[in-house]
C-alpha cells in the first residue's frame, strides 16, 4: 500500500501510517523497511535512512504518542502527559542539518535525526491555537489532518483518499435507489 501524504504535517502523515484505527487498524510500518521507506517519501525529510530494531521501535512509541496527543487537540481535552512526555523527549534529540538551495531546503541526518523533526514539528502544530485540526470525515478512516482552506470547510483527509470514495458510494447508493 501506498503512504499518503495529505495531512498536512509530518507527525499527523506519521500518526496516519495506522488507518482505521477504531474499526480494524491496519499498519503500513509492519517492518524497519516500510519506515527506511516513509521518511524516504516524506518530502521533509532527509532520504536514506536505515532503521534497526531499536530504533523503529522508538519510531511507532513516538507514532502513537503523536497520535494521541492530536486526538486529545481534536476533542478539545487535555493533553495525555505520557504521550507529552514521550514526544518533547524525542524533540529533544538531534536534528538534522538543514542546507538551503536553488532546489529549496534539504534536511540531511540519521533516522534519529528525521524523529527529532518530526516531533519538533507536531509540537510546533499542536501548540498553534490556531491550527483547525480534524478527523476525516469518512467513518472509519481516523486520519487527522490540518485544514488550512478557507473557512476550514475541508471535510475530507485526501480526494482521492476518501472523499471521491465517499462520493462514489453515495453515487451508488443513489443509483440502487433509482433502479430499485
Ligand atoms: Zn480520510
């Protein structure tokens, strides 16, 4: 399966790597590889990485935390202190060096590297009063994403992850009552 990329934030598109987390969650980092291959895809982040034992294991803790941490945003509730404590440990960690060019910013470092911004990153978020952050609208998705259009009316993580397939069923939907 592919990674999506739609949140709007490294630590949400992280956080997202599990989907249907209430119904039937499904991990798309079932190995160190599929991680090497996230942060690889996330443009970010520094590319080849290589991911050991330990350190993947670090990554899915600092993933569930983050996770935690944006629902408590979305539900307007404090903030789960180990997930807190787990998250500004990691943001404390070394970043990656960061080198300006004509092609834009390149960020450079280890897989330790690339976890230390993208939890500096879902704290910057998650401390911006301002940031709307919302769960998809289509049940059972569960992703959280940032919704910067205008007036905040975005209802869905992805039109191609979800909303054009609420939009088909809905279509169908329509059709089968036409017909019946
Ligand atoms: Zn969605």
């Amino acid at each position: 399966m592919d990674f999506a990329f739609v949140s709007g934030n490294p630590a949400l598109d992280l956080a997202g790597t599990v989907g249907s987390r209430r119904d039937n969650p499904v991990d798309l980092l079932a190995t160190p590889a599929d991680l090497e291959r996230w942060v690889t895809e996330c443009d970010e982040l520094p590319d080849d990485v290589t991911a050991d034992d330990a350190t993947f294991e670090a990554a899915l803790s600092v993933r569930e935390a983050l996770y935690r941490l944006a629902l408590d945003r979305v539900l307007g509730r404090s903030f789960d202190p180990g997930s807190l404590a787990l998250v500004n440990h990691t943001a404390a960690g070394p970043v990656p060096v960061m080198t300006l060019g004509d092609a834009g910013v390149e960020l450079s470092g280890d897989l330790r590297a690339a976890l230390t911004h993208v939890a500096r990153s879902g704290i910057t978020l998650l401390a911006d009063r301002d940031a709307c952050l919302k769960e998809c609208g289509r049940a059972g998705c569960t992703r959280i994403y940032v919704d910067r259009s205008r007036g905040a009316r975005r209802t869905w993580c992805g039109m191609d992850e979800c909303g054009n397939r609420v939009k088909a069923a809905a279509y169908r939907a329509r059709r089968r009552a036409a017909s019946a």
